[in-house]
C-alpha cells in the first residue's frame, strides 16, 4: 500500500471513529438522565449506560474472531448497522418508558462500540512500522469530533421531541447509518499470515502472560475503568449539586476533548519518549483528577477534574495499545487484540454499574478517592516493565 493511500484509510477511519464516539458520547451524555426518568430507583438509573458497555464486553470476542474469518471491512460495516438498530431499539424505550428496552438498545449500541474498538488495531495493521503509533493517535484523534457534536446533539436531542430524550437516540441513528456509508470505501491490505505462520502460532496463555501484554492490558484497562466510572457519575452528579443539563454536557464536552485532543500529539511523544514514559505521565495526571475532586463541586473543580481525566485516559489508552502491538504475530492477533479488549470492557461494565451505587453512598468526592490504590498499582506494574527492560538491556 502506497503512503498517500495508507494516510487516506487512517483518515478514514479517524471519521469512522469520530461517529462511533459521537454516537457513545451520546449514551453516556444523557443515559443516566433518561434512565433516571424511567428508572423505580436512583441506583438503577446508570443501567442504559452500563448495558452499553455490557454489549461491549459480549461482542468483543466474537466480533474480532469473526472478523479474521470474514476481513475488518464487514465487521465494521455489521457494526455501525447494530448501532443504528440499537438507536432505534433505545428510543422505542423512551417512547414505551421502559428501561429494559431501553437498556437493550444501549446494549446493541454497545455491540457497535465491541466492532468500533478494532478501528485502532486497523490502522495499525495499514501503516508500516515507522507510522504505526502515529496512526493510532490519528484515529483516537477523531474522538476530537466526537467531543464537540457528542455533547451538543445529545443536548439539543433531549427537547426536540417528546417525550424528552427521544430526539437523541433519533440522532444517533442517523449519526450511526452515516458511519455505514463512511466505512464501504474502507480498503484493507491484503492478509499476510501464511498457514506455516498460523502454526507457529503461540497458545494464547504464552501471549497473554507476556509481561509486556499484562501490563499494556493492566494500564489500559486502569485507564479506562476510572475514567467510565467517574464520566457515568458526572451528569447525575452535576444535577444533584444544582447544575442544568447544559453544564453537565458542557463538562463532558470538555472531558470528551481532553480524551481525544492529546491524540494529535501522543503517538509523536511515545516515539520520542518511548512508551513506558508516556503510559507512567497518564497515571500522574489521573492521580490530577483525583486530586481536582477534593477542591468542591463547583462548575470549575467538575471540568477541570474531567479534563485531567480524559488526558490520564488518552495516555493510558493509547500507550496500552501501542505496546499491546508489540507482543502477537499476526498470526496471533485475533485473539491478542480481542482478549485484551473484552477484558478492558468488562472492567468498563463493573464500573458503568457500580457508578450510581458508589456515588449515591459515597457522594463525588470519595466515589472518586477509593480509585487511588488502583491507579497506584497500575502506576507500579509501569515502574516494574521499566525497570525489567532496562536491567535486561545492561545485561545484554
């Protein structure tokens, strides 16, 4: 594949990934809400959002083994189809007032966002060694779209039509049948992995119980567990301390930028900082956000505090995954990539589900606080592959 053409598919892709995160920028912007105007309980009212991620976690699996039998192309393309079903299956359940139907259309949405997780992997295999983490940073980085229209369309839906939340789940169908047509100009390179390379496959235990892969997996997974928990809790959180819709998405609009905006920058600091370094810097500015929450719950200590957030994340994410690249073959890929990503969504789900809990025993403040000793860990398993690899170098 030529150079100009490998640009034009990442670019691709980016848009693709821009869409898939408007549509999840949607759910989580206003789940919570229209869960919490049909939900008996408070406590029941994240379960949209965590069904979202639940549908995530189911699909992940399959999805990645089906798309090495039948190519990235039509993986994606069921994908963006499951979503714009789940739009419609979602706002069938605001019109019903039902939760469950609700819940089930977030699920297929979740569904989409199981296809979605592979466009990063994509990129990676279009581009060549020297331009992979920077594709990868470009397609994060059309979560910068996402960022913008997410917040706004999921704003500017809730009134459009009764009953309330409605128009949104509306718009995220169309948002999701534009990602159809986006992604049938999607051309893949062709296959490399020869029946010889498929048998010196590994098992996928060896693979997994790399320490490379475990701690990609374990940062990954840090990164986006404390970042969904406190992202779901955010709007439920505004409005109990007397914030409107408008500043809760305002929140998340800058959150959402703060995920996605260091993607333009991230794959060019790993490469000249290395990968480790960068993973290690996304762990101290999570810590930020932390820290940001204990200065109040006013609109400032809210965006600021989920600005850090998203850019902890952005590290975190980005730098997992770009060290994940280095431990499988293609031949080993399939189930790498979706191991590693079933694992970080079924930690997304524990946290989407235990958000209403936490922050309607706990409150905002040490909801967010019990994340510490997590991210501490997480901070020492990076510290530990440093210090390996640069004892195993001076051996060498």
């Amino acid at each position: 594949m030529s150079l100009e053409s490998m640009h034009r598919q990442v670019l691709l892709l980016a848009a693709a990934q821009a869409l898939f995160q408007i549509a999840s920028v949607m759910v989580m912007t206003i789940g919570g809400l229209a869960g919490a105007q049909i939900a008996a309980s408070p406590r029941w009212a994240t379960l949209p959002i965590a069904t979202m991620f639940l549908g995530t976690a189911c699909a992940m699996f399959p999805a990645s083994m089906w798309m090495a039998r039948v190519g990235r192309r039509a993986g994606f393309l069921l994908g963006t189809v499951l979503g714009a079903v789940g739009g419609g299956v979602a706002a069938l359940g605001i019109v019903a007032g039902s939760l469950a139907l609700l819940s089930l259309g977030t699920f297929m949405v979740g569904a989409y966002q199981a296809f979605a997780q592979f466009y990063r992997f994509a990129a990676s295999e279009i581009a060549d060694a020297a331009f992979r983490p920077r594709a990868i940073s470009w397609v994060m980085a059309g979560g910068v779209v996402a960022a913008v229209l997410g917040p706004w369309l999921a704003r500017i839906g809730g009134p459009l039509m009764t009953p309330e939340y409605l128009g949104s789940f509306v718009l995220l169908v169309v948002v999701a049948l534009l990602a159809t047509g986006l992604l049938t100009g999607l051309r893949m390179p062709p296959e490399h992995a020869s029946a010889a390379d498929s048998a010196k496959a590994r098992p996928w235990r060896a693979v997994v119980l790399q320490p490379a892969y475990l701690v990609a997996l374990f940062g990954a997974a840090t990164g986006y567990g404390i970042m969904i928990l406190a992202m779901t809790a955010t709007p439920i959180a505004m409005l109990e301390h007397r914030h409107d819709l408008g500043a809760a998405a305002a929140v998340i609009q800058l959150h959402v930028l703060g995920m996605f905006l260091p993607s333009f920058v991230t794959g060019a600091l790993i490469v000249r900082f290395g990968v480790l370094r960068i993973m290690f810097t996304g762990g101290i500015i999570l810590a930020g956000h932390i820290v940001m929450t204990l200065t109040g719950t006013g609109f400032g200590s809210f965006a600021t505090a989920l600005v850090l957030l998203g850019v902890g994340w952005n590290f975190l994410y980005i730098g997992g995954t770009t060290l994940l690249t280095s431990t499988y073959t293609a031949a080993e890929r399939a189930r790498a990539q979706a191991i590693n990503d079933l694992t970080i969504f079924v930690v997304g789900v524990g946290s989407s589900f235990a958000a209403g809990a936490l922050l309607a025993s706990l409150g905002w403040v040490r909801m967010n606080l019990v994340l510490l000793p997590w991210l501490i860990a997480a901070l020492l398993s990076i510290a530990w592959l440093g210090t390996r690899r640069r004892t195993a170098g001076n051996r060498g």
